[in-house]
C-alpha cells in the first residue's frame, strides 16, 4: 500500500513540474505590453503620467506566477481594460539567466530592493516618481481573478 501511495505522489509531483514548465515567459509574446527596459519604462510612465504596474516573478520556476500570467495578463479583458491605463515592467527572476539580460537583472534586483519584495507573484503599482500607491502578493490556487481587477481600479483611482 505504501508503494502505491508512494507511486501516486511521484505521478502527481511530475504532472504539476511539468503543467508548470509550460508557459516560460511573458515578454517572449512579440505582442507583449511589457516593456523589457526599466529605464525605457520610467521615462514613460514620467512622460505620459501614467502609473507603473511592476510584475515581479520566476517566469520559468514560479506555478503561481504562470498562473497569474494565463488567469490575468494574457487575457483580452485585461490587455483591453488596462494597456492603455499602466506603463507596465516585468521584473523576471528566472532560473535559466539567458531569459533576461545583464541589464534587466541588475534593474530588477534594484527594483527588488527598493520595494522589499520578498515573495513571487508581487505587483507593486508605482506613480511617476516611483512612490508606491499599491501592492498585491501571491496569486490564489483558487484562481480567483476579482480581487486582481478590483486591485487595479483601485490603484488606479489612487493615482488620480
């Protein structure tokens, strides 16, 4: 009986690593929103007087980050709903390195640093002076989506 139980966790273990090494990364969409350039992202979000969504992650380690991704950003209501609302830079920190450049990893761990983020997912919402006006962690395994939009138009509605 052990070994049977023993067998079904190793199945389970292995269905989930590799649900989770599907979807890598989401600035590999030639379609992204997400700018690849911190300094870029900044000079924007100054220019236009737009907030910055900053999505920190493990792109290519990270279940509940993937799951976020596919529940959230890469779905037309947010893309529609929000792209022209935030400025928007992912700060990726994945496993594989080649995923990101010398640049955007030093960036990303000052951005790291800067906004104490200690845990994957994190969106931390920024004004135009790189304040904080808002801050959401984690991603429910319930797939709960409500609280994510909600979290936007408030940060939103703060900015103004």
């Amino acid at each position: 009986m052990r070994r049977i139980v023993f067998s079904f966790f190793i199945c389970i273990n292995f269905i989930i690593v590799g649900h989770a090494q599907d979807n890598v990364a989401m600035h590999t969409n030639s379609e992204s929103i997400w700018e690849q350039d911190f300094s870029i992202a900044e000079k924007l979000t100054k220019s236009t007087d737009k907030p910055m969504l900053i999505y920190f992650t493990g792109s290519d380690w990270c279940g509940p980050c993937k799951m976020l991704v596919a529940d959230i950003f890469e779905t037309d209501k947010f893309k529609e709903g929000y792209k022209d609302a935030f400025i928007f830079y992912e700060a990726d920190f994945p496993r594989n390195l080649d995923l990101v450049s010398t640049t955007q990893r030093s960036d990303n761990n000052k951005l790291k640093q800067k906004y104490g983020v200690k845990s994957y997912p994190t969106i931390v919402i920024v004004n135009s002076r790189g304040k904080e006006i808002g801050r959401k962690k984690s991603y429910s395994l319930m797939r709960d989506t409500s609280y994510h939009y909600s979290f936007f138009d408030e940060s939103l509605r703060n900015y103004k």
